[in-house]
C-alpha cells in the first residue's frame, strides 16, 4: 500500500493544502454558490461528518480578501475558471464563525460559553479598532464584545456590528460564514433551555441576514432547517439546499468516482468492496455518496495494519441525545418499522425538512424525519424505488439503511436503547399478577411488554428465553436459566428468597397463533412430569408454575 498523508480531523482547507495532505477536489463549489450571481443566502444541511467545516473553511479561504490563496487553489477545479477567479479570489471581506462550541448545562452556562467564543472570535478582526473608516460609537460595542463585557442585546447583534465595522473599513460589503448555526439550539433542546438560546439565535442571524445592507451574501450550515422558528424568514433570495436537493450534493460527501481514485492513490483498490458496503448507500438528491469521515478513518487504519476490518467510526464523533429521546415515546409501530429496516427492508414515511427541535416528539413522523435528515436512514435508490407497486405520493419516502456501519448502530446501540426502556418500564403489574397466581394479567403484561421489544432475527425459542429471563434479573431477583432440578432441566426459575416464593417457567414456541394453548399445556405437563419444582419445597413457602407459550409477540400463560 502507498503511504498516503491522509487529513483525519482536520478541517482547515489551507492546513490540509500547505501541508501536503490528501485532498478530494471539492472547489466546484464555490463555482456554483455563484451561478447565475450567489443567492444572498445559502443555508446547507447535511449530516455531521460529510464536511460541512472543510467546505465553509475552503470559501473563506477564496473569498478573504485578507489572504493570497493563489497557491492554495493551484490545480484545484475552480483554478481553471478564470473569471470566477478575477472578480471573487481574494476581492471581499470574509467573516467566518463556527457555533459548533456553544453548550452548557443550563442557559446561563450556555450563554457565557457564546460570549467566550464571540470574544475569540472578534479578536482575529481587532485591527477594526484602529480604522480609521470604523465609527467611534461601533468600536466601543466591539471592545465590550471583546472583553466579553456586551449586553444582551449586543451580543444579540454582534454579527450585524461585525459586518458593519467590515465593511465601512474595507469598502465592500461582507461575505459571512457560519458553520452549525443550530448546534446550541440542538444543546438548548436536548437540556431543557431551548426557548432562551432560540430567542438569542433568532435575533443574532435574524439581523445579520434580513435587510443588512452590508452583506455581499451569507452561507449557512446544519444538521436541520428549523425555519419554521422564523430565523430565514423574510431574508431576501434566501436559497436552502439540503439532501433531498440536487443542487450541492456531490459536494458533501465523496462520490464513487472519488473513494476510486482515493484507494488508487493509496494502492487500497482491493477493499472497494468493504468500503462500499460499509460506508456507501447515502442517497443526496439524484447523487450516491460515501461519508468521507468513514472513508478516511479505514484507509488510515489499513495504512496502519492491512488486516483492519472496517468499524464504526461515525457513531463516536457525537452523541445521539436526539436519536436516544425518541426511544420512550416508542409504540408498537416505531418497533415494527425497525424490525423492518433491520431486516434490509424499506419503510414509506413523510419526511418533514421544517422541523423544530422543540417539537421533535410531537408525532412519531418525526422521528424517522430526525433519522434521515441526521444520516442514520436515507431515501431508497432508484432500484428499489422502481420495485414499488404504486409511485410515492408527494412528500412521501421510502426510507432504508445505508449501510453496514449504521446498521451495526442499529443492533447494537439503538436496540440497546430499546431493551433498556423496556427494563425500566413500569412491570409492577407484571410481577404483582406472577405472584399473585393471576396469569391472565401476566399474560397481558407480558404481551405489552413483547411489543416494546425489537427483534428482526426469526422468533426462537432463545430470544424468548432470553427476553423473559431479562425481565425479571432486570428487576433484581435471582433467576436461575436451564438448571436441573427434579427431573430435568426446568428452563427459567424465578427466585424471591425475601418473600420466599419461587416462580418455574416453562417455554414452549407455538409455530402458530392456534396452537398456543396446547403448547401451554404440554408446559404445564413437562413441569409435573419433571417435578421441576420439587427442589424447591424445603426452601420456599409459596412455589408458582407456569407454562408460556410465545407466537411471534404473541404469549399466553397457564398456571399448573
């Protein structure tokens, strides 16, 4: 394999070119941000990882008319559009601002951290203090932002006064950059403070993108388009390119011709096959693309050790609060629909852009919204679309897994999440009706709790036993699994040693829905013929037998 100097967790597009990293031609972009003159704002969303960072950081660098970026851009696809480069390379003023930092455990925290990181911010353009072009009365807001001194309401206008103060001293209107704009309000959501940072979010890209006369235009980045809270409303030529678009696509990501170059490069073309069956799949408006965190993060593991098997390394670069708080409010069909997905099948759900993050639970079309517009599921591709009976109706889709990573994310932490909810849901009632001898409220119970549980594997004996053993060791008594006693092997005891009862399940798996109450009984049969529960006389004051029959996330209980 060719040693090749591979640019994992750097996002600064002139680091990765003066340093001789390897870099995936994205300059393209910046040729058709200005097609037919640049819209006055571009607002990008895409899942975390697919380079939203290296694109922003990458136009700064063209466009900052602070910098000579001749030699960084030398070869790269937009060197050779020559008027583009004339008029726009280093002729404007450039602000460029990430909010991915900005987080606390409550809003105050929250809003210190903002303050922090304007100050940081507004000390790479400190030399507008001794302009002489900049007004007095703004130089004085721009020295209490820097000193992290600014009022509420500056810093809720601090943009403003930074594109103000750019371009009275340079003589051109701004362009402005800003990366994650709604991380903080994500943060705010996932810890109860979202309407306070909302409200200082709104107003800070609220008055620096609507009617600002010095602003040349304005790209924005996220994980979610959250128009609906009003902050792009009203903005003028306001365009929103996101992966249901076609626009930016091929952009964000690395298309197939670019991961077949990359492991030519690398001399890696014999792991095609994993790499696409392992980090492909993301359907981006018309263009199939690969994520690029992944892609790098296996080659320079192979680049390491040879026999490196892929792994999941996107699942680590954030937590998943978002996706992990949709688990409690999980029905019966969120269960099934995953059960689906598990199973390489597809699902047709609406998919709504708008979302808020402050009403991601208020219906379960959110969820699987949340799940595509974060990369956990993407639309289904052409093939499989043409398979379907009938066309999708308008705002309809039909929604799959990608890949091999994100499904291991699925039977690995989401169904986690799924078994843990069940564990701690409320199964007082369960054990009550178990020890009270009352199976048909245990059946009940039991049955409700099945429909909580996710499995896309074929129903087995096993994933019962091992489900009904799980409830009860999850609620702190003794359970013993496949021990002998009496005559055989009984297949799950209960124990209460402080109540002195003792519970001995029988598991029989019905191969149909009919056949459930005879399998109950040949239960109950195998427990007198086995005496399972003669072991228990001496020790326990209160012995209850049961046989349990389960169809698919069917059960029903007998007691002996």
């Amino acid at each position: 394999m060719k040693k090749v100097s591979l640019p994992v967790g750097i996002s600064d597009f002139e680091k990765i070119r003066e340093n001789g990293y390897y870099y995936v031609d994205k300059s393209g972009l910046i040729s058709e941000l200005l097609r037919d003159g640049a819209a006055e704002v571009t607002l990008i969303t895409r899942p975390r990882r697919f380079g939203k960072t290296l694109g922003m950081s990458m136009l700064a660098s063209f466009f900052d008319i602070s910098r000579d970026s001749r030699l960084v851009f030398e070869g790269l696809e937009i060197s050779g559009e020559r008027q583009i480069c004339e008029e726009w390379m280093n002729q404007w003023p450039v602000i460029f601002v990430s909010l991915k930092d900005v987080d606390g455990l409550d809003f105050a925290g929250a809003f210190a951290m903002l303050r922090t990181m304007l100050a940081y911010v507004f000390q790479q353009y400190d030399f507008l203090l001794k302009s002489e072009d900049v007004h007095d009365f703004d130089k004085k807001l721009f020295s209490r932002i820097l000193q992290k001194e600014a009022s509420d309401d500056e810093v809720k206008t601090c943009f403003l006064l930074l594109t103000r103060m750019m371009c009275a001293h340079y003589k051109k209107p701004v362009i402005l950059l800003i990366d994650e704009y709604d991380v903080p309000v994500a943060r705010a959501g996932n810890r109860g403070y979202y309407a306070e940072m909302m409200d200082v979010v709104k107003a800070m890209l609220g008055t620096a993108l609507k009617d600002n006369p010095f602003l040349r235009f304005a790209v924005v980045t996220g994980c979610l388009k959250i128009t609906k809270e009003s902050i792009f409303t009203g903005t003028n030529n306001f365009i929103s390119d996101t992966i249901a678009s076609c626009g930016l696509n091929e952009y964000f990501g690395f298309t197939q011709s670019d991961v077949d170059r990359l492991l030519a490069d690398a001399g890696a073309e014999k792991y095609a096959g994993s790499m696409k069956a392992w980090y492909d799949g993301y359907h981006f408006g018309d263009v199939d693309v690969y994520c690029p965190w992944d892609v790098m993060n296996y080659l320079l593991d192979l680049q390491r050790n040879p026999a490196a098997r892929p792994a999941g390394y996107w699942k680590n670069t954030s937590d998943n609060a978002v996706i992990r708080s949709f688990i409690d409010f999980a029905g019966s069909s969120i269960t099934k629909k995953l059960e689906i997905l598990l199973a390489g099948g597809y699902i047709v759900q609406r998919v709504d852009e708008d979302l808020t993050y402050d009403y991601l639970h208020s219906s379960e079309e959110n969820l699987w919204s949340v799940l595509y517009l974060t990369g956990y599921l993407t639309r289904a591709g052409q093939e499989a679309l043409a398979a379907l009976p009938n066309p999708l109706p308008d705002g309809m889709a039909a929604l799959m897994i990608p890949n091999a990573e994100i499904r291991e994310i699925f039977e690995t932490t989401v169904m986690k999440w799924f078994d843990d909810s069940a564990r701690t849901w409320n199964r007082r009632s369960l054990f009550d009706a178990v020890w009270n001898g009352d199976s048909e409220t245990a059946s009940q119970e039991m049955n409700r709790l099945l429909r909580r549980t996710i499995s896309y594997h074929d129903y087995k004996e096993d994933f019962y036993h091992a489900f009904l053993a799980g409830i009860f060791a999850g609620a702190g008594y003794v359970v013993e699994s496949n021990k002998e006693h009496g005559e055989g092997r009984s297949d799950i005891v209960v124990c209460d040693p402080l109540e002195s009862r003792v519970a001995v399940f029988e598991v029989k798996y019905s191969k149909t829905l009919a056949a459930m109450d005879d399998d109950c009984e040949k239960a109950l049969c195998q427990i007198q013929e086995k005496i399972y529960a003669e072991d228990y006389k001496e020790d326990y004051d209160q012995i209850l037998c049961y046989g349990i029959a389960f169809f698919k996330k069917r059960c029903l209980l007998k007691r002996l």
